[in-house]
C-alpha cells in the first residue's frame, strides 16, 4: 500500500526541511530534515523500506534505527490524520 498525504495536506520546502498545511484545520507541522526525507520519499510513491533506506544513505543511519523512525513518523502522522488511509 503506497502512503502519501492525503487530498487537502499542502508540503511547502523550508530551507530547515518542510511545513505541512492541514487545510482541514489550520495545523502547521514543522519538519526536520530527516522527517522531511521520509515524507517525500513515502509522497513520491516510496515505501517504508525506500524511505529507510533513504534516511542511511543520506545521513548514515543506523538500517534498523532509521526502519523504526521511519515508522514511528508514519504512526504519528497517521494519528493526525495527514496520509491517506
């Protein structure tokens, strides 16, 4: 299943990482670089793995660390219900 963000969640480039809009409700989301690596790679058609594997190829992650972020990211995005289901 592809995760990307869902119809009305604008990503905007900051020179730190990336803003998400929710125009449903007005709530920004700051993210940081490595945060904003995972959501790019996931709404360009990635997977978890890719977005993993990206984060040790830019920034020398730990596989298994950067697997469990890359998750964790995901969860918390999907509890505020930024990513399509």
């Amino acid at each position: 299943m592809t995760t990307t963000l869902r119809s009305g969640v604008l990503m905007t480039e900051t020179d730190y990482g990336v803003v998400l809009l929710d125009e449903r409700t007005g709530a920004y989301y700051t993210l940081n670089p490595t945060a904003a690596l995972v959501v790019r790679t996931l709404d360009s058609g990635g997977d978890g793995a890719a977005a993993a594997a990206a984060l040790v190829a830019q920034f020398g992650a730990d596989p298994a660390t950067a697997s469990a972020d890359v998750a964790e990211l995901v969860g918390s995005l999907r509890t505020a219900g930024l990513l399509r289901r």
